[in-house]
C-alpha cells in the first residue's frame, strides 16, 4: 500500500508530519481542534478514503481522543467530539503549526495563531509551568528518569551527555 504525501499541502502540520510519521490521526485531531465534528467534514477537508477514515476515527475514539455521539436517528449518524484528553493535543497541533511554519513553508506561513484580545500574531513557545522558563532554551534543562522508569532507562538517562536538550 502506497503512502499518500503530504509535502506539497499548505498545512505546516501535515509538512510537518511528513517528517515525523503516520499523518491521519494527527489530521483528523487537527480538524477537530478546528471545529469539525462530522465524518462527511473530515472526509472532505482530508480528501482521505471513507475506509481508513473509518479505521482512524474508531482508533481515536478507542483510544479516547474523540467522543462518538449520535446526532441523527433516522438514518443514524454519528459526530466525533473531542474528549479531554484530545482537547490536551492543542498544545501539540499548535507546535507543529510553529515548527512546520519555521522549517518547512518556504513561500511563508498559511496558518498563523492570533490573540483574540489583541489581534496580534502569537508565538507558540513551549514553558514550563513553574518556572516560566522557556523549556527549549539550551542547557535550562534535562530529561531525567521518573519514578516508574526501568533500569534500561535509568541508564540511558544518566548517560546523557551535558549538552543535551
């Protein structure tokens, strides 16, 4: 089976994600950030066969990203809702939507993000919540083994080299 590219559409995520693997959960997540609820809308924004669109869906909702819920009886159809845990990926679309802008739309960015209060550009950068350091700043911080880390782990993280991250 043929892999579809995604390198010549606008959207900095799915750039971005033809760089960093499987494409159509990310999207699909994308689109519901964005709004869209219904597989008719999905199936038209992705220009993604009803089959894998069917097949990715049910994934999202198994893995409780998404949120099944009937919204027609007769016939019966369905709408995806973001559940918690998928409305938690914003923060992700949204750094792929500044890292795809910055890497990988030469002609220049086709989606930016604005602050509704003062209609500016924002920059997304990633924090860290208690510091308010900005996490991607070299040498702040490290990747440390966490308490339920295995000895594999363990190891692999006390050999980081002091440069790292």
């Amino acid at each position: 089976m043929e892999r579809k590219s995604f390198g010549h559409m606008q959207c900095p995520i799915a750039r971005s994600l033809e760089h960093v693997g499987e494409w159509w959960s990310i999207l699909i997540l994308r689109d519901a950030l964005y709004g869209l609820t219904r597989f008719d809308e999905f199936e038209k924004s992705l220009g993604i066969a009803p089959n894998m669109l069917t097949r990715r869906l049910k994934g999202l909702v198994e893995s409780g990203l998404l949120e099944r819920r009937k919204y027609n009886a007769h016939p019966p159809r369905y709408e995806y809702v973001l559940t918690e845990i998928g409305r938690d990926f914003r923060g992700v679309v949204l750094s792929l939507v500044a890292w795809g802008n910055k890497h990988f739309a030469p002609e220049g960015p086709s989606v930016l993000l604005k602050n509704i209060k003062t209609g500016k550009t924002a920059v997304p950068v990633l924090m860290d919540k208690v510091s308010g350091e900005e996490i991607t700043a070299p040498g702040l911080f490290k990747v440390v083994a966490g308490p339920a880390a295995d000895e594999s782990i363990r190891k692999r993280m006390s050999a980081q080299r002091p440069s790292a991250l």
